[in-house]
C-alpha cells in the first residue's frame, strides 16, 4: 500500500511566474546539492524514481513541485553550495528563493537536508532564517546517517539542536539507505499540513 498512491510530478519552476497555483498547502524541501534531497523525497514519498538522484551534481535552478493529493505539495528547490558557480546562475538562485519564500501562502513548513558529516552551514542557516522569519515551521534531517557512527550521530544532532538555540526549529538523524527516521519525517510533514486543514 502506497502512503501517497496519487503523488505525481506536477511543474517546474525556472522563473517566478512558473510557480505552481498558490492554494492549499506544500512543505518545501532545501539543502546543499549532494546533501541527499531527492533520496529524501522519493523515501519519504516511496517513490524511487520521483526526484532523479544523481552522482554528480546537475546545476538545474529549478522549482519542483509535486502533488501528493489534491492541494497537498511537495516542492524539491533548487540545491545550493556549489564551489564554483557563476556569479549569475548563484543570483538567480538567489532571487527565485527571495520570490519563492516571499510571496508563498501554501507553505506550512520547510525540511532542510543536511548531510550529517557536515552538519549546518551557512547557506543551510539562512534558509531557517528565511522560513522562521516568516512564521514557518522547520525540520532539519541529518541525513546518511549511516555513514556516522553513534558517537558521531549524536554529537551532530546535539550541536544542530543548540544551533537552532530556543527557535522551535527540530531536527532528526535520517537515512534512506539504513530506512532511519523516515517515518518520522513523513509525520513531521504530514502534521504540517494537517494543521492547516
Ligand atoms: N550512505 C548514504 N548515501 C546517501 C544517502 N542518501 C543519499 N545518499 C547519496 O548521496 C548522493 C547524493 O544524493 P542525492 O539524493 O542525489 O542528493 P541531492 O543532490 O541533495 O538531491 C548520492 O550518491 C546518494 O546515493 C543515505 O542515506 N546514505
Ligand atoms: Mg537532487
């Protein structure tokens, strides 16, 4: 039985006016490029081919929105941390997130993908301020956790949660190779947009 038997890719977004009808609720997905984001998604939604999963790093800029159910999104944004990107692809970037987080109704919460060897950086932080400075919830998934051992898993997730200081910020170990916590990151999800019914 499939958790979300209708979920189905639904538009790209290169450019503002791309954007999906803002209507009922979607939960965004952001990380680092490589930090395990479409893994994430097709895990969480059971799904293994719904967001490509690749080696090496595309540079596509896009807004991916996916319907789950009947005005019920997931939308995979475009990852970020490239070494050397031009100056041009990283202010597009720029300006479709700015556009995307400001004008947004539907967005109940963000899951931010960090890879749990790295754990936050500062690409990762600003998405947080981006999304609690408008009243969103957020989930940090520390993922390929099984590439840490339990020392290492618990330190991450310690310093993460102090990162995230009194905000209301939670986060998680995750792994879809191990099927860690994805669960309960599908609940975190689901309870953000259940709320909002
Ligand atoms: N060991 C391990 N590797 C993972 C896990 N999730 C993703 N990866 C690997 O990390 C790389 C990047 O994954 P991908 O989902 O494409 O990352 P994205 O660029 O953030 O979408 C791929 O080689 C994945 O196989 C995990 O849970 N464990
Ligand atoms: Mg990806």
């Amino acid at each position: 039985m499939s958790i979300f038997p209708s979920v189905r890719f639904l538009t790209s977004a290169a450019e503002p006016h791309q954007l999906a009808a803002d209507t009922g609720q979607e939960v965004a997905f952001a990380g680092r490029s490589n930090s395990g984001k479409s893994t994430a998604i097709n895990a969480i939604t059971q799904r293994t081919g719904l967001a490509r999963v690749s080696r090496t790093p595309g540079r596509t800029q896009l807004i991916n929105f996916f319907e789950l159910s009947p005005d019920r999104r997931l939308v995979d944004l475009p990852g970020y941390g490239f070494a050397k990107v031009p100056e041009r692809v990283r202010l597009h970037w720029l300006q479709l997130m700015e556009h995307y987080f400001n004008v947004r109704e539907s967005l109940v919460g963000l899951m931010l993908i960090v890879d749990g060897r790295r754990g936050l950086g500062e690409q990762d932080v600003a998405m947080l301020e981006w999304v609690l400075s408008r009243q969103r919830s957020a989930h940090v998934l520390l993922t390929k956790a099984d590439k840490l051992n339990r020392r290492d898993s618990q330190r991450v997730l310690k310093e993460t949660a102090s990162a995230c200081g009194d905000t209301a910020v939670t986060t998680q170990l995750f792994s879809a190779h191990a099927k860690q916590g994805i669960d309960e990151a599908r609940s975190v999800m689901q309870g953000w947009m259940a709320a909002e019914v």
